[in-house]
C-alpha cells in the first residue's frame, strides 16, 4: 500500500489537471470510443526503468473511468528489464505476470524470465512502450555513438524495433534524451508500417519540478490504428503542448516541497569525514585542473587556503557525506564559494548540487540575478547523488522519484537501497509526461477494427515462406 503524503496527493491531483484540459466532448469521445467493448489496452513495456508508464496509465485511467458505467480497460501483459533489482522492484509494484530479462532475446518468440524460467512471448499486445537505453545519446557520454554504433543505445533500439516488427502492436511509445538520433529513429519504425511522430518536451513543463529533456515518439500501425476523422500526426503535437507548456493554469510544486524530513541512514564507513590526508592527486588530475581553473577564473578562494573548503569543513561529521571522494568534496567546495559570491547562503536555503558531475555541466543552483533556484531541480540520472545543501544530506531515493510522480510502497521501501532508489529515478518516464502522452493519444488515434491484425504465424517474412515452399519441394 502506498504511503500517502501530501506531496503524494499534489501528484495524483495532476492526473486531474490534465484531464480538465480537455473540453466535455473530448472526454465523452475518449470514453466512447476506448472504453469497453472497446478492446483492453493490453500493455507491453520494455526498458522503462520502474514501469512508470504502467503506474501513470493506472492513475489517468482512474480519473477517466470515475462514475463511469464503461471503463477504459488494461491489462499489463509482461515488462522486460535487463537489470535484477530493477525486476524487483518492478514485480513489487506494478507486478505484471511476465518479466523477462533482456529484450534482445524476445525478437526469437521465447526469452528467460525473472525466474529463471524460458517462456514464450506473448503475441497479443496492442501497445508497446519502451525507453531503450540513452547512454550513447546522452550529452553526458564521454564516447556518443551512432544509431548503429555498437553499444547499448543502439542494440536496445534495434532490439525493441525486431519486436515491434515481428509483433505489429497497433501503436508503440518510445522515449529516449533529446541528443538521440530522432530522424533515424522515427525512419526505423516507418519502414516497417508505422506513421511516425515526435515532440521534445520537458518534465517542468507537465507539473513537476525538474528540468529534464526527452523526446517522446509516437508510431501508429498503419494496418490496425489510424488518426481520427480529421486528425493527423500533428494534432497530438498539438494535444501534447496543451497539456503541457500551453496550459491556461500550471501549477507546479517546488522541488523543496519534496524534501523529507526524515534523516538518511548510513552504512558505517571506515572513511572518516573531513578533509583527511593532503590530496595525493597533482595538478595533471584532470577533475583537479578543472577546480584551480575556475577558482582562478572566478576569482574564488583556492582549496589550498584557510577558507577554500567551506563546505568540506561544514560538514566533516556529517556520516552521510563521509563516503564522498576528494573530487566530489571539491567540487561542492566551489559550489558552495559561488553561491556565497553570489549572495546565497547554502547552509540556510536548500540548493542542489551533483559532485559527480564535472562542473562545467552543472551550477550552484543560483541564477543570474542572485536568486536561488528551488523552483526546477535539474535532471535526476542514474547513479548520482544529488546533495541538498541546507539538509547536508544527499536526495534521498524516495524524493529523488517523487521528482518522476512516483510514490514508493512501504514495502519497497524498506526492500531498496537508497542508491537503487535514486538509480530507479533516473532510469525512469516522468509519469505526469506518460500519462499526457496517452492522453494525447486517446483525443486523436483509433484502434481499425478493434486493433485487430494478423497473427505472428500469419505474417511469415519472404524467406520463411522460400524456406517453407523449398522444404515442400
């Protein structure tokens, strides 16, 4: 069960705000056209991190079917994930009856599953939603490859696109950063029967606080959906910045409001805290050079003087942060002398720093006009720990995925480390997106004839049916 808060209902409250977007003959259209008899959406997701697509569908569509006779049905028919915990995690929230472990194996019709277990594809899945691997795309990556470059951008791309090929699901929802190759990408799916459509958008603008840019596709099967009667690709653009960055009213919470105040625990450490023995890098360090260039550059003191460790010396007992390396105490040493340069106090309001981050790609979370940034908190990825100044404490995981929508059962909880956690949030859809994305979708797609298609057995490529005919001979 989940532990309500009162962030927790300003989350669910959004799912409100987005269906009171649309006017009384959108959501009669919707509900007459998607809900029963109407087929059930029956889901497949592969590399989405938490499943967040399926626990925002779950919350739109409560929202939708409320005092409804006929409601939209679902039925979330496997998820694949190739990381263990995140399996878990997935089998203890949204707990679909199939989870298998790598999606490069599902083209073949049969995968192993969490289990252990080899199972058959299920071939009767009407939508698809994956967030293939970002990596390569990123404008982090130290080495970015190409759509065919090798690495695991590209091979869960592929992958995903061989099963939508082979599986034909009336409509497939991708999501990757906004770096990735779309124009290439899009081609894939059209190549192969979709109508194809894309937007860039960003978590802020769908009511919760942090900037993070993605790119949503949507690919419609030509064969069995289509655009409503005067509708086309371009109206859910349309649909999407009207739920988004065009509302008339947009609220939002502040990251700050996220902020628990519950102490994090922390494994004893054989690291004491402080600054502990004379650095052993040298100036050929590159994250080192990096730090004595822009203290010189902006004037700051040098780490090597009485008051170039402000932050480091703040916090020399905190146990949280003791774990820290050299370079991640520095690099919060400069963010904390910038944002006292520019007239902000990091020790009474919370700002929030990444020192995993070179600090070329991140701030001290004050703006140009001296004001502290505790609107929009920057994106949350995978594998950092983002540090809350004023707590002198990292984000914990729980906050870290409330800044996606999502709400932690208890049980999970107590289950998850609270690095998996904060990894879940940065692998993960921000739902109040997936759930305008679906949205969007609803107003402007119909499934033809019920989403009905041709059976994976009925769709044999060219060269099964040569080798058949040849086998006859």
């Amino acid at each position: 069960m989940i532990a309500i808060t009162q962030t927790t209902y300003k989350i669910m409250d959004n799912y409100n705000r987005l269906v009171e977007v649309l006017s009384t003959d959108e959501v009669e259209s919707i509900n007459k056209q998607w809900s029963s008899p109407a087929p059930t959406l029956r889901i497949a997701t592969v590399c989405s991190g938490t499943d967040a697509p399926i626990l925002a569908l779950e919350q739109l569509l409560s929202v939708l079917n409320n005092d409804k006779d006929e409601k939209i049905q679902m039925k979330h028919v496997f998820s694949c994930e190739n990381s263990k915990f995140k399996r878990d995690f997935i089998k203890e929230t949204t707990a679909p009856s199939l989870i298998f472990n790598d999606v490069v194996e599902l083209e073949s019709g049969k995968g192993r599953c969490h289990d252990g277990n080899i199972r058959k594809v299920p071939d009767d899945f009407n939508v698809l939603i994956a967030g293939t691997e970002c990596v390569d795309f990123s404008s982090l990556s130290t080495s970015p490859k190409t759509l065919k470059g090798g690495g695991r951008s590209d091979i869960t791309f592929w992958a995903t696109h061989k099963l939508a090929k082979k599986y034909q699901p009336s409509i497939v929802v991708l999501e990757n950063v906004a770096k990735c190759p779309m124009n290439e990408m899009a081609k894939a799916f059209e190549d192969i029967g979709y109508i194809a459509t894309f937007r860039k958008v960003c978590t802020s603008e769908y009511m919760l606080p942090q900037s993070r840019a993605r790119i949503y596709f949507v690919f419609v099967h030509k064969d069995s959906a289509q655009y409503k009667e005067d509708c086309n690709k371009d109206d859910w653009v349309s649909k999407m910045e009207a739920l988004g960055p065009n509302r008339k009213t947009n609220e939002k919470i502040s990251w700050t409001d996220i902020l628990s105040d519950k102490e994090l625990s922390s494994k004893k450490s054989k690291k004491k805290g402080g600054r502990g023995k004379s650095l052993s890098e040298s100036l050929s360090s590159k994250w080192l050079a990096e730090i004595v260039a822009i203290e010189k550059k902006e004037s700051l003191a040098s780490y090597g003087e009485d008051d170039g460790r402000p932050y480091t010396d703040a916090t020399k007992n905190v146990e949280v942060l003791a774990h820290l390396p050299d370079r991640a105490k520095m690099r919060l040493d400069v963010q904390f002398k910038r944002a006292v340069k520019a007239g902000v106090d990091p020790l009474k309001v919370p700002l929030i720093w990444n020192p995993a981050q070179q600090l070329r790609f991140t701030d001290s979370g004050v703006d140009s006009n001296g004001k502290p940034k505790t609107k929009i908190a920057p994106c949350v990825t995978p594998g950092h720990e983002w540090i809350v100044s004023s707590l002198k404490r990292p984000l914990s995981g729980e906050e870290a995925l409330a800044l996606q929508g999502i709400t932690v059962p208890k049980k999970a909880l107590k289950q998850f480390e609270c690095r998996q956690l904060r990894d879940l949030a940065g692998n993960a859809m921000s739902t109040t997106v997936v759930a305008a994305v679906f949205l969007s979708i609803f107003t402007t797609i119909q499934l033809i004839d019920n989403g009905k298609k041709r059976s994976v057995s009925e769709d044999d490529s060219t060269e099964q049916q040569a080798s058949k005919k040849q086998k006859a001979n």
